[in-house]
C-alpha cells in the first residue's frame, strides 16, 4: 500500500502493508488529501481518492475471489510446530508469513489467482523453497509439505568504505542462479552494533546484497553453503556521492527539461540494483526521480531553472553528456568523486546548434518510420557522436550540430544502411537530405574458422558497408552494423535481414585478433582467421641493465593492425593476440629515449601463449 499526498502538501509516499487479517495502518501522513494505492498479487490495482488524513476505518475492497494454500512442516520427519512459513508471489512480491500449529499446519488465505513460492524455517533448521505452487479455493487446497533440515550458516560484517560497522543495515541473501531480485523468498537479516549479521540458509549457492540510503553497494559477494566451512563475508556500502549543477543554453537561458547523463568512465565491480522490483502499479505510481539504479550511467532531467542532481553515485571518475533541443550536445571534461562528496558543478553551458533536416524513403518513394540517423563522425564536435534521432510518419528526421563536417549513418529495420556527409555552416543551414534505403532481404551464412581449422565457438560477428581502408563505421563511432550476431559452438552463423551485394565482416574472439573479411550477401562464406602469435620480453636500461618499468610498448602490424601494453613493475611485457606477420615496435620510457625495432612474429603453438619470448628490448638513456 502507497499513500500519495495530494495538492501543495505533496511529499514521497509513505508504504505499508496489511496484516494477516487485512487491516492496515499507515503513520506520519501530513494532515490533508491523499490517494491511496494498493496492489496485491493475484487481484487487480486498486487506488482510493481523496481520503482526508487523519481518517479511521478506510475501507478497500479488491475485485476477484480470494483462494487459499495449506501445508504442514515437518523435522525429521515429525510435524514441526511454531515454524515460520513464508509465502510470496512466484514472480516476485511482498512476502508473507505465518506460524505453523501444534499439528504443523499451515494456510494462508486471501490470495489471489497465481503461483506462489513457500519456505519454512526456525533458528536452527529451513526447507528449501517450494515454487509453481497454485492456490486453490477452500481450506485444503495445495496442500504443500515442506520437510526442515539443519541448515548452514552465513557470517559476516557490514562496513562503509573507511572500514567503519554500519548498524541497523538489511542484508538480503538470495539464491543465486537468476538476476538480483529474482529470488521471492530471500532471507532477510540486520547487521547489529558490531556490524555484524548471522543467518542460516539451506545448503547452496547465495548472492548477498545490503542497502542504506545515502549508500551504495561496492560488490555484491557470492558464497556456497554446500562447503563445511564458509568464511566469514566483508559486505561494503560506499558513501554514495552527490553532484549537482545548472544548465543553461547557448542564449544565456535556463536549459529546462535538458538531459544530462553522468557517465562512470573509471569504475570496477558496478554493481546492481539490489532486491525485487515493485509490482507493476506501485512502479507506475512513484514520482519521477524515486527510483533507484546504479550502473555505468546515471540520467537526469533539469527542472525549469535548468538545476539537476544526481545522488548515489560510486565513488569513481565520471563525466556529463548534456543534450537539449537547439543546442550542442555538451560532454565534460572527466572529474572524480570521492566517498560521500557533494560537489556543485556550478554553470554548464550549451553552445547553440543549427537544424540538419532530412527524409528516409523506400524504392517507391514512400516515407519509412522509424529509420534511425546517427552521427558516425563528428571531427569539429567530439561530443555530437552518435547523436541520433528517428524518422516520424513523415519520414523526416532533425539532428541540432553545431558548425563542422559530419558523417550520417542512416539505416532502417529490414533495410539496408547508407552513409552522408553533411557541412553545417553557421548561420546556413544545409539542404535537407534526402536518403533510399533499399529493402534488407538477403543473408550471409557459414562458419568462422582459425588456419588450422578449429572452429571459433561463439565467435561475435558484425557487418558492414563494403568499402576500402578500415571500415567505414567502426565500433565506437556512433554507427550500428548492417547486423550482428554469435557463431554456435561449431563456428556456424547465420546473419539475416542484410542489404545484397558486397559485405564486409568483421570477426571478434577473445582468443584471437580481432579481423575483417570481404563477403558478399546470399553466399556461404567460410572464414579463415590466423591463429594468433605473442610476443612475451623485458626492456632494461642499456647501460646499466635495470629493468624499466615505467613506460609503455605500441605495435603496429599487418593490414595496419594495432597492440598496445604497459611495462611491468619488474620491465616484463606481453603481448598477445597478434596476427602473424612482421610487426614494428616502438617502446618508450620516462627518461629514455624511444626505441623501435623490426620482430616477424609466428604463430603461438597454443592459445594464449607468446611465439616469441625473452625478447630484450634495450634504451638508452635520454
């Protein structure tokens, strides 16, 4: 249950729940108007208006029949009386929860149609979870046994990033095996004064997560109770940061409603957001901005004075993408947030964009919707790469550049993609574009292959535009493929919906470099990838023997091919995945001079391993 403030009083809703008997109570409301939500699983949303707080005996009815389910638990094989019994919706929802009588027994009523997980437990025995369970009308209905057994125990602290307890915390332990969340019967503990928690589980597989507001979780840790001995866990909540700013546009105004992302460029172990999603109506009712995710962007819209905020950020090095209509996208510089910092990005300002028009049409002149430009390439504004924007009914698009050249990668579902060059001119806007996507019906089929003929299981594979050089709209550029897809464990694809004629496919896998090759459409293409060689060495000083260590070692290849890798503490370098063939190496140091020199480079005997090793690279002194 949501209650919603309504009028100038509106505040965040305040949530409750009923009790076994349905009865509800919902504290510290504001005196006024309010709309309540209620949503339980099985029945259909209900929410009740205009209830004037304070109010007594609010009454809501839930359209639908309410059905039962019953069991007993059993302990080594004798009914177990005074267990607790849990109950929640299958696909996730509020738990509910029960105690078992002299007998055993067990039911819970008023549910609504569905499926439903159950488990039991006492301080020192639980049963596994029992899923699909259908409740049913009248008292003996899905009679479910649940058998107890000793269970195993998980141990451990909550800390914040300085290593401090945090009391008071909820961690959440769940089967792992689906997504954060997705476990309906999770055990749920508090971490006390010491920050320390204790919770018995069935032997297994568990993820665990905590939350705390103002916090964010670092790692969420795995452990396998099916080991005698699990050590104790070390759960970590960082002091989540805050930045804010103001945006305004290129005519000095507040840019209300602009988009800013904060984008995280330098962070390990994101992790995710933890525990179930809210049932669907609860979702749909929370305000904008109530919600809470982490990952490698946060998004926020500024109000009407072009203010913004992003809250609960990880510690980490981040950047904005600032985008609104009639202006330059903006991307920042890099800055960094540390535990628990609240920084003001003060004034960031939009420079003014002019309008690039275009129209996406078929072979008979037909307007197609939905046809997506990108911006591939964008030499004069870093920042307007892969901007895009979608045709309408019309089969118009508007991109906002500032002045510059640009490429557009212009495609269409089920049809093939083209490439235009535009010149936006201040003050000029550019004749509109007109673009034919012809339809995409062919496929290229066959299999990815090395030189020996070991298949490239789940090799990824991507098309593109035939053409000279490197590839026209590389990964990262803003552009999307003609198509993509994965070879099967025998190396076999099948890429469908692409444009006839010529092609170009590009082949990635982890053990091997990545490759373009020369295909064309409505053939079987079998593709031959070289088995990699390596080059393993040290760099020591000339004059002295001493291992370098602060510098770096770039290669270039056949076909243009590129490897780069940093020098170890002790001067020692790899480098990996490289197409056979004669590289040159260049090596540079901090107070050396740079060298380079001339390898031809075999294959490896085997996978991840280098054909060339103890190659010696000598500076000289600078």
């Amino acid at each position: 249950m949501l209650a919603f403030a309504i009028g100038a009083h509106a505040a965040a809703p305040i949530e409750s729940a009923t009790d076994a008997d349905g009865r509800f109570r919902i504290d510290k409301v504001a005196a006024g108007p309010h709309r309540v939500l209620v949503e339980a699983a099985g029945f259909p949303a209900v929410e009740k208006d205009n209830i004037s707080a304070p109010a007594d005996g609010v009454a809501v009815q839930l359209d639908g029949e309410g059905s039962s389910i019953g069991g007993r638990v059993y302990a080594a094989g004798a009914p177990a009386a005074g267990a607790r019994v849990l109950l929640a919706p299958d696909a996730g929802g509020p738990m509910r929860e029960t105690t078992t009588r002299a007998g055993g027994g067990f039911a819970f009523g008023g549910l609504g149609a569905g499926r439903y997980a159950l488990r039991a437990a006492t301080a020192d025995l639980a049963s596994p979870a029992v899923r699909g369970v259908e409740a049913g009308e009248g008292p003996g209905a899905s009679a479910i046994r649940l058998d107890m057994a000793p269970g195993q125990v998980i141990a451990g602290r909550v800390v914040d990033d300085a290593g401090i307890a945090l009391d008071g915390v909820q961690v959440r332990i769940e089967v792992v095996g689906g997504p954060p969340g997705d476990d309906p019967l999770p055990t749920l503990v508090s971490s006390d004064a010491a920050g320390s928690f204790t919770a018995r589980v069935v032997p297994g597989r568990y993820r665990l997560t905590a939350s705390r507001a103002g916090y964010v979780l670092r790692h969420a840790p795995t452990v396998d109770e099916r080991t005698p001995a699990t050590p104790p866990i070390t759960i970590e909540l960082l002091r989540g940061a805050r930045v804010s700013g103001r945006v305004f546009d290129g005519r000095g105004g507040a840019a209300a409603g602009a988009t800013v992302r904060c984008v995280a460029s330098a962070i390990e172990d994101l992790t995710v957001q933890s525990g179930p999603l809210p049932l669907a109506a609860v979702a749909a009712a929370l305000p904008s901005g109530a919600g809470r995710a982490l990952g490698s962007t946060r998004v926020a819209v500024a109000d009407r004075d072009g203010r913004f905020a992003v809250a609960d950020l990880i510690p980490g090095r981040y950047r904005f993408e600032i985008a609104h209509p009639g202006s330059e996208p903006l991307r920042s510089d890099e800055f960094v947030l540390a535990p628990g910092e609240r920084r003001d990005a003060g004034k960031l300002t939009l420079r003014l964009g002019f309008p690039v028009v275009g129209r996406v049409t078929d072979e008979s002149g037909a307007p197609i919707e939905g046809a997506r430009a990108v911006v591939a390439s964008a030499a004069a504004s870093p920042a307007s790469a892969g901007l895009f924007a979608l045709t309408g009914s019309a089969g118009r698009f508007e991109l906002v550049l500032p002045p510059g050249s640009y490429r557009l990668t212009i495609g269409a579902a089920g049809r093939g993609a083209t490439q235009v060059s535009v010149d936006v001119v201040a003050g000029t806007p550019p004749p509109p574009i007109e673009v034919k996507l012809i339809r995409a019906e062919a496929a290229l089929e066959g299999m990815v292959r090395d030189d020996g003929g070991r298949p490239l299981a789940r090799a990824r594979l991507s098309v593109w535009p035939a053409g000279d050089g490197e590839l026209s709209a590389a990964p990262g550029s803003g552009a999307a493929p003609l198509g993509s897809g994965v070879a099967d464990v025998g190396g076999h694809f099948r890429l469908a919906q692409l444009p006839a004629g010529e092609l170009r496919l590009e082949v990635q896998h982890h053990d091997y470099p990545t490759s373009v090759h020369a295909t064309t459409a409505g053939t079987y293409a079998m593709i031959t990838v070289p088995f990699p060689g390596g080059i393993a060495g040290e760099v020591r000083a000339k004059a002295t023997g001493a291992a370098v260590a602060r510098g770096h070692l770039d290669a270039v290849g056949p076909g243009g091919a590129k490897a780069t890798t940093a020098l170890r503490k002790d001067g020692s370098f790899r480098l990996l995945r490289l197409v056979p063939g004669r590289w040159r190496l260049t090596t540079a140091a901090t107070g050396f001079r740079t060298a380079e020199q001339d390898v031809d480079v075999p294959a490896s005997s085997a996978l991840g391993e280098a054909s060339i090793r103890e190659l010696r690279v000598e500076l000289d002194a600078s």
